[in-house]
C-alpha cells in the first residue's frame, strides 16, 4: 500500500467559471484507489490497487457559475457583406442558445458591431417562449451598417441606447458573445482590449465574455490571413475565460453550449472519458471530497444528488484507458 501526500496548490483563487479537461500530469496525482482524509492543508490519499497503476487519471473539473437574477445576452454580429454566408450558423447558434437556457430569466438581443446602428436599436429582448423565427427576425432588424467596431457597439449600445436601458437588468449576470470574420477596429470609446475589459468588468457582479471569430492561420479552418484574425475578440474572451469559436467552423451549437452554460449551474457533467471503474470515481468540491453524487453508467455522466454551491471549485477524478 502506497500513501501519497499533496497539497492543492492550484486549488483557491480561481475564477474560470469553464470546464477543464486535463491529464493527472497537468494538475494532480491521484491513485486509482481513493480513501481521502483531511489533515492540516494537504490531502491524503491511500492507494491500495496495483493493477490499474498503468492506467492514467484525468480530471474533469469547473466552477460552479454564481446565481444571478437571471443572465442578459448580447450577440454582437459583423454586419460586413463577408458575413452573410454566416447567417445560417449564427441563427442556429442562437436557437442552440436559446433551448439550452433553463428557466432562469433570460434575455438575449443581437445588435450590429457597427455603433450607429447598435446605439438607435429598438428591438426589445427575446426572451423564454421565443421561438427561432423571433430571432431571424430581430437578426434582420438589427443588423445593418458595415463598421467592425465590436467593442465600441456594445460600448454605445449599454451606455447610450433607450431600450437597452430600460431593458438591461443590473442585477443580472451579463454574457457578450462577438461575432466576427474579422479584427475587432473599435477607436472611439474602447481601443483596446485592457479599455474594454476595465469598462465591461465595471458593468456588474458577474460579466462573461464569448468569441465566435477568425483563428490565426495556423489554428482556422479557412482563415489563410491573419489580418483578418479576430486577436481583441480573443484575447477579450481569455480574459473572462470565455468560449473561443472559430467561425469557420460549420457547426457552433457545441461551442455556443459551452458558452452558455458559463453562467448556468452544473446540475450533472458528462465525462471525457468512460471510467475503467465507477466505483473509484473520486469528487471534491474546494479540495474535499464530496458524497453527493451518483453515475449513469448510459450516459457516462455524473449527476450532483446536491448541486454543489455557487463559486465551487468541482473535480472529478478517474482511471481510464487512454486506447479505447
């Protein structure tokens, strides 16, 4: 039997509020077997299997979103004719959005990155029971003008627009997702990402940040110019660490999923990997170990039989065999 001491260093501070996936290499080094116990700051872990020793842990983890009344969505879309063929995508990414949003107060608008059409809009929020349709249509209300100026709409839109005013809460959580095949060009109010983030983090309790944008060349799936990467719209959603899409992709539902569910509190998580034994999965939640959970073996999925609290840090560790 082994016994193996270690403290969690990474463990306090953390406000990634997005799921991490990581090999026992990048974090910790947990047995295959758990028999946890707390004493003074560090975790004691007693391995009593040597068969699956060959076998690699990985650890999913996330923070667990903090509550809100409810969560305002802003989609800030390129109106620049190189974007109608996004259409499709960007409408479906909406409706992917939208069906994943549980009962919890949502609003979402779409505005233009081109400021003098983002401060005079008038379209009043979608919100639960609207359908896809509402959304093209409020799509084709208020997209319009040509200016690339993301942070500089949002900016005019939050700070100067009637409706937004009347229609923004706040006390809610705020979640921004960018839109773009090309470089953020803001150069009035915010021209740079520092402004921008110094500005947005000021706006409420709990703001998020998700980039659907041109990826450098060497990480697109069309891009060949980097001039045209999106590196502020990037960088802006690094900094909240928030989703990055690459727009290029014919499929954003996964990506706008993830987004989403920055500011909805995990009541289960599916796993990257299936585990080689369901009774070794180990759970902490802040470093301790948690009991309130169960596997679906059919889903390959741990629920929380206790949603774990908001700001907790939830890990997830297991054997698995990295050939199957």
């Amino acid at each position: 039997m082994k016994t193996l001491f270690f403290i969690f260093l990474t463990l306090f501070g953390c406000s990634d509020s997005t799921l991490v996936k990581h090999t026992i290499e990048e974090k910790y080094i947990y047995p295959s077997y758990y028999d946890v116990y707390v004493e003074d700051s560090a975790i004691i872990v007693n391995d009593t299997s040597e068969d699956e020793d060959e076998f690699p842990v990985w650890i999913d983890s996330f923070n667990q979103p903090t509550e809100s009344n409810g969560v305002d969505i802003i989609w800030v879309i390129d109106p620049s004719g190189s974007m109608v063929n996004e259409k499709p995508y960007i409408i479906a990414g909406i409706e992917a959005m939208i069906n994943a949003l549980p009962n919890i107060n949502w609003r979402l608008v779409i505005i233009s990155s081109d400021y003098r059409h983002s401060g005079q809009s008038m379209d009043f929020p979608l919100m639960q029971g609207d359908s896809v349709s509402d959304a093209i249509a409020m799509y084709n209300s208020a997209i319009g003008g040509s200016l690339e100026a993301g942070f500089d709409s949002l900016y005019e839109y939050v700070e100067f627009n009637q409706m937004a005013q009347n229609w923004m809460r706040e006390d809610a959580a705020l979640l921004t997702v960018f839109v773009s095949d090309e470089e953020e060009q803001s150069q009035i109010h915010l021209p740079t990402v520092s402004s921008f983030t110094d500005w947005y983090s000021s706006l409420r309790n709990n703001v998020y940040v998700a980039s659907i944008t041109n990826l450098s060349p060497v990480d697109s799936l069309c891009n060949n110019n980097d001039y045209n990467t999106g590196y502020k719209y990037i960088d802006a959603a690094k900094h909240y660490n928030g989703q990055i899409l690459d727009i290029c992709s014919t499929n954003w539902a996964a990506g706008v999923l993830d987004a989403a569910s920055q500011v909805i509190p995990y009541e289960y998580l599916d796993l990257s990997y299936e585990p080689l034994d369901p009774s070794m999965i180990a759970v902490f939640v802040d470093g301790q170990p948690y009991n309130y959970w169960h596997y679906s073996h059919s889903h390959n999925r741990v629920y929380f039989d206790v949603v774990p609290g908001e700001g907790t840090l939830v890990e997830i560790a297991y054997n698995y065999d990295p050939n199957n």
